[in-house]
C-alpha cells in the first residue's frame, strides 16, 4: 500500500513537472501598432492580435470611421484632417492606437491658353 502511493505521489509530481504550463502558452492581447497615420478618403487596417474573444471598437471622434470590424481587425477611414484615438474593448480592458489623417494633397489647374494655327493647306 504505501509502496503505490509512493509512485502515484512520483507520478504526479512528475506530471506536474513535465506538463506544459497554462501561462506560458497563453498569448497575451494587444494592438499591432500605437499609432497609425491615414490620408483623408483612404483605409488602414488596425489588427488586435491574440484575441478569440468578441471586440468592441470605437472611435474618438468624427475624423475617422469605422467601415468594417471584426473580433480581430478594424478597417478604419481618414475623413478629414486631424487625429482621433480608435479604442478596442475586449472584456474590461480597453486597447488604444491614435490615429493621423493626413489631408489630401492636391495640385491645381491653372489655364493655359494656346494659340490655334491654322493648319496648312498642302
């Protein structure tokens, strides 16, 4: 009898031991980025890697939008320029990147004029 608790006692200290261990495995959630710059009309993907459970995403203010959200990404597009905090709510903790809008750069036309000839006659 004490013989079997002796070995059952190994065998479960050495299952302990030898088991690979819950923390280690567990991958911890976070953003991709801090921050991420946009041009006003254009889309960039913010990415929350490590996460299985269901997110809620929000932005700051009205100089980004959300156009398509999942557990793990947000598609985000710059309306006009400035900055805005995108948050990520997973649980109780709330994940942030601030995001730039970059305004659109744009050239304009100035009229030139251009004399008409007349074409030749051959």
């Amino acid at each position: 009898m004490k013989r079997s608790i002796r070995i059952l006692t190994i065998l479960f200290i050495a299952a302990f031991l030898l088991a690979p261990s819950a923390r280690a495995e567990a991958a911890t959630v976070k953003l991709d980025a801090k921050t991420k710059t946009v041009t006003a009309g254009k889309t960039v993907t913010i990415k929350l890697k490590n996460n299985k459970k269901k997110a809620k995403w929000s932005v700051s203010n009205g100089r980004v939008q959300i156009t398509k959200s999942t557990k793990t990404y947000a598609k985000i597009k710059g309306v006009t320029k400035g900055t805005a905090t995108v948050k990520a709510k997973v649980g109780k903790k709330t994940y942030k990147c601030k995001v730039t809008v970059k305004p659109v750069i744009s050239i304009s036309e100035k009229k030139v004029s251009l004399p008409i000839m007349s074409t030749p006659k051959y």
